[in-house]
C-alpha cells in the first residue's frame, strides 16, 4: 500500500490524499459503506461503482467468518471474487461485532471467546487468528484484533484494556509478517488506537500505535456513545500523534457532521451504517439537511428527491413517491433511500476533499455543517 | 388502442402481434410484472426497462385507492408521472384483492362494500365508481370490475356470479364510455370472462363478453387453484370464441409452463405475481429448470446464477454468492433473484414470439416445456 499526501489545509488539519491499493486508489478523505455479510445491504455492486461512486467498501470478519465462512471464501479466490467488487476492501478486526452481538462472551489475554449469533455455536477469536482470517477473506486493509471499551468505561478497565489491545498488536503484527496473502495480492495491517475517554490514554495508546510504524492507523473505541464534543476530543489529540504521512481511519463514525469535523481534525478515512441503516428506516441526508421520509409534509410533493443530488434516484423518483413507498412498506423505498445516502456520503467527502484542494475548505465546512443539522 | 394481429402458429393456436397504446408498443404474446402498489416489488423502474425489458407493467386498484389514494394520483398527474414509468400501464379492477385480502366484505348487486385491510375503514367499489378510480390512475389499459369465483365454486353460484358480472360490465361500458381520460391520452376497457369450471358456463361468458366488442378481451377466475388440465380446457373454450382480432389476456397466470401452454391455446397477455414472490423466497426459473438458492448444493457452486440469462445479475452474481445472501437473509438475494425472474419471464414471451413468426413454435414448445419442469 502507498500513500500520497497532497496537501494539508492551512486553516485545519484536513488532509487530502490518496491511497493506491493492489485494487486501486482510493482518494481521501474517503467515506466507506459497510457491506457486512459481503454484500451493501440492498445495493447492486454495479449501484456502488456506477451511481454511489464508491471507492473502498467494508466487510465484517465476525460476519464472515460464521456466513459464508473461510471455506466458502477460499475456494472463491477471496471476497472481491465471491461478491464480484474489483475495488479495494477493508476488514475489521470482527472485535466490534463479538462485544455487541454475541451472547455470552469471555475475553482473556489469549483472545475471546463467544457464541455465534446465529447458531449459538462456540468459537475462539486470537490475534493470530483474526490474522488468518483476514488473509483468507483477503481484504486489501485489514485491521488488528482490538478491544473496543464501551462508553462509560472505567479508568482502570480503559487502562488495562488498552495494554491488552497493544500486546494483541505485537502479537497481529507477528502473525500478519510471517504470513503471505494467499491470492497474489498485497495486504496491510492497521493497528488500533483505544483508549476510551481518557486523554492520556488516547495519547498513550497514539504513541505506542505509531511506534510499530505500520502503513496506516486506525482510532477505535469512539462514537459509542460519547458526546461528539469527546469525540472530537479524542480525534484530535490522536491525529496530532498519528503520523501524518499515513492514513488515518475513524472507525464507525458517523452523522455527516461528524466525518466533516473529524476531516478538519485530520482524518482520511470513515465508515458507518447509519447512512444505510437510517435509509431503511426513511432518514434521508442532504446538502440542504435532514428528511424523514415518512413524514405527511412529502406526500404531494411531486419534486426530485434531492434536487442536488448525485445519483440517479434523486431526479428520477419524487419525495411523494418515495414517502409514499416508506408508508407502503415497500422494498424499493430502503433501496431508493440507501442509494442516495450513499452517494451523498461520498459527495460530501468527495466535496470536501475539493475544497482542502483549492484551499477553502473551512469557509466550506463554516457554511455547510449548519445546514446538514437542519431538520426538513 | 391498436392491435395488429401479425401471425398465428399454423400448428397451434398461438399468435404474435403488436398492440399500441398512448404510451407505446406492447409486442404480444407479453408478460407483466406485477407492480401492486406502484412499485415491481424490489426493483427499480430503470432496472424494469434496461435489465428485464418489460414492455408494460400491471398495478392494482385496490391498492392504488387506498394508498397513496386518488388526491395524490391525481395530483401527481396520474401513475406514469408518480411513479416514473412512461411505458404502458395495466390496472385490474381490484375486485380480486377486494375479495381476497379485505375482512368482512358484502356483494350486491350495487357493487362491494369492504374493509381496508391497512386501518379496516369503509369503502364501497361499484363498477361505475372503479371505472372512476381507473381514469383517475391514468392506466392505458383498465379492467371490468367482476367477480372472481373461488375453486372450487358450486355450479349455480358460479353462474348467478357470472350473470352479475355480465351485467356490471354493462354499467362498466357505459360509464367508461360516457367519461374520458383525465392525463390528455387515451385509455381503454377490458372485458371480463367468468364461468368458473364449467364448460357451459365459460362458453356463455366468452360469447356475453365478445358481444361489447371492446379493444380487448380477458379471462379471468383462472389460477385460482384448479389444476392446470382444467385451467387449459377453459382458456381453450373462452379463446375460441373472442374475436382473433383483439388481444386476449389471462389474469393472474402463472408458472413459465403455464405460459406457454396458453399461448398455444391464443392467449396473448400474462400476469402474475409468481416470478417476483417466488424470487423472494429464493426460487429462480430458468431454461433449463427451477433452482431453490437456499439449497446447500449451491454453496460453492461459484458459477454463473444463470450462463442463458439476459440480465446483468446472471452473469455478474454466482449461485454460491446469491445461495449466501438469501441464506443470511439479505435484501439483495430478494433484488437478484426478481430481476432475474423477471427477465427470464420476458425472455420467455420474447422467444415464444420468435418461434412463432419464424413458425417453429410447437417443435420449440416441446422441447422447452420438459426443461422448465426440471428441479436443479
């Protein structure tokens, strides 16, 4: 993996750049739609290329580890084969999902143990093994085993956690060199800041992250729950550590806000549900603000969609028609609504990485976040 | 409208032709997709003219009353603008979801009162007033209202039911015919035959019915759980006596073996939910049989869905790929396998057409039908 930094604004720490895979380049600051169990939740791979203009998706170890699993994956030739996406992919670790969607779990310094959500059968997660996993799936960026600590979290658990995180690491790290991606292709490791809340834990961690001078870094354990404010904290105190000639990746965040802040903090790369998971729910962003769909008001209003929008569901399909499939409960409501979040998610990187090209991009961000808080 | 009778099998009975409408041409024999509540579940209007290249599409009355309902249709200027699809539009009458999804529910000979089945208000439909509801959705083909008989159905109940829906396609034509078409373009009325499963009956219904002598003819109270023997002895009667000169459409038919054994029997019009629910469930047709994508066989069977498909999830998605989603229940698997259908059931009536004019239709017949029956 390469990575170009372009440039740096001068006004923030936002960063354009661009990432070159064995799958292709990826320009940052990148926003990553999450294709859980291989697939976007109901979108076409061919929507994500042609009409999201999508760059990078991810994928989740946890959830294809137990469905399709490793045999199924293998003998495909990896994911970008078994689902047909040529572009670059990242993993995650699968720690997320054991944490929060797995029944009774036990974590120990060895790896954890949990209980499949489907069947309920046991499985054991190692560092080494989430290694072997990831090599077989054979994502592009794959991420170290961690452990993400909930929000609130003790001093002393965030402490010993994070340790426990660091020695996983060394343990990654180890596994990830000693071993070869198994189709031909290069693959690279992130590490994983924790650290929870806690200043000088997050400063800490950052260090120790960057000191195994991997070819990029990750910030873990955020939008969990905290107040954005800590968020931003967090972030902050993190990219000014991280070093600046490798991407950073915020894991799971967030609101449309929120990735523009974080850009100005420094951060190249994002992911989250929300802009599909609140797309089945009829939450549609926009440049102008937020729409819920369901909402009576859009129910004669025979305009596009998203008037600024970039996909094609936006001048096609009128909010009438749309709220009228979300009260209906009809599939292609979910379908038009993730579609267009999406694409406005990488507009909105797209747009944001313009402005830190030509220099303004704070006078953007001033006159932008506003807007995407208003409620339509 | 316009049909243009251009062939008829020499062999069969089977026939190619043209109908014009204000929306464009509907080469027959034809199937459409079934679009309930103005949408083809799960599929994208783009996708039902670029991918399946469906020529028109059905919605249902019942549903289009009741939700978004006429103030909105209306306002929108009618289903086309709504919902975005500029090619021909076909609603039924909505007696058929009166009778089977409403609760409680009363037929007099003044028309049927019944309950929503949404919020379980009051409504009534009279033959006059669902001609009215018609002309509001703007369809280009609109249907009689009759009454659909169960199977089975005792003999004298079929016949008193057929009696009154010869006498609500009275009340139909006249209102019809005394109205006119609110969007600026034509519109026109189809005719009901009933009969149940008696010979005798479906004779004095097709004779009643071509005696209106209106654009078009079809058949209804078909595919209601009669074997498919019975179901072919009766479209054989009822197309014997409608003018040749008129298109014929048989309600609600069926499996890709039903279609072609009533195109043989003259039939030149086909609708019905099967290809898209049984999509859904994970059942996809094909020419060289049926395949259920749950099956374990598929696992990692990493070919192509369908190598003869003529849309782009054949030869993009492998079986093993659409197996995995429609095992962990993901919106794609539903989206795949419909689209597919879906195409597969115009490529059907595509290639049933060709064989016909190149007059090889019969020798083409029999070689299909076995395959279609096969279970991979």
């Amino acid at each position: 993996m390469k990575f170009d930094l372009i440039k740096t604004d001068e006004k923030s720490k936002a960063r354009a750049g661009v990432i070159e895979t064995a799958h292709g380049k990826i320009e940052t600051p990148i926003f990553m739609p999450v294709g859980t169990v291989a697939s976007v939740k109901g979108v076409h791979q061919r929507e994500l290329e042609e009409d999201i203009k999508a760059q990078i998706i991810l994928g989740n170890t946890y959830h294809l580890y137990l469905r399709p699993g490793l045999d199924v994956l293998e003998q495909a030739g990896g994911l970008h084969k078994f689902n047909g996406w040529e572009r670059p992919i990242l993993t995650d670790s699968g720690g997320y999902q054991v944490y929060s969607l797995s029944g009774t779990r036990k974590i120990v310094e060895e790896g954890v143990t949990f209980q499949s959500h489907i069947d309920g059968s046991r499985h054991l997660f190692t560092p080494e093994g989430v290694m072997d996993i990831q090599r077989t799936i054979g994502a592009d960026i794959i991420m170290a085993f961690d452990e993400c600590t909930p929000y609130p979290c003790e001093y002393s658990y965030a402490k010993n956690s994070m340790e426990m995180t660091h020695r996983w690491l060394k343990r990654c790290c180890d596994r990830f060199d000693e071993t070869e991606g198994k189709y031909g292709y290069d693959q690279t490791l992130f590490p994983i800041v924790q650290g929870s809340t806690y200043k000088d834990l997050r400063k800490e961690s950052a260090e120790k992250i960057a000191s195994f001078e991997r070819e990029g870094n990750a910030i873990g354990g955020l939008s969990v729950g905290e107040p954005a404010e800590e968020m931003y904290e967090m972030a902050e105190i993190v990219c000014d550590i991280l070093p600046a000639d490798k991407p950073r990746y915020l894991m799971g965040v967030g609101t449309p806000e929120n990735i523009i802040e974080n850009i100005a903090l420094g951060v190249d790369m994002f992911d989250c549900v929300m802009p599909t998971r609140n797309a089945r729910n009829g939450m549609v962003f926009t440049s102008e603000g937020i729409m819920n769909m369901k909402n009576k008001k859009w129910e004669k209003c025979f305009e596009p969609l998203d008037p600024n929008g970039t996909s094609f569901v936006d001048s096609f399909y009128s909010k009438a028609y749309v709220r009228h499939l979300f009260v209906s409960k009809e599939r292609l409501a979910g379908q038009i609504a993730s579609i267009h979040n999406l694409a406005f998610y990488l507009w909105l990187v797209k747009e944001a990485r313009r402005h830190i090209l030509e220099g303004d991009f704070t006078s953007w961000k001033d006159s932008i976040v506003p807007k995407l808080r208003n409620r339509l």
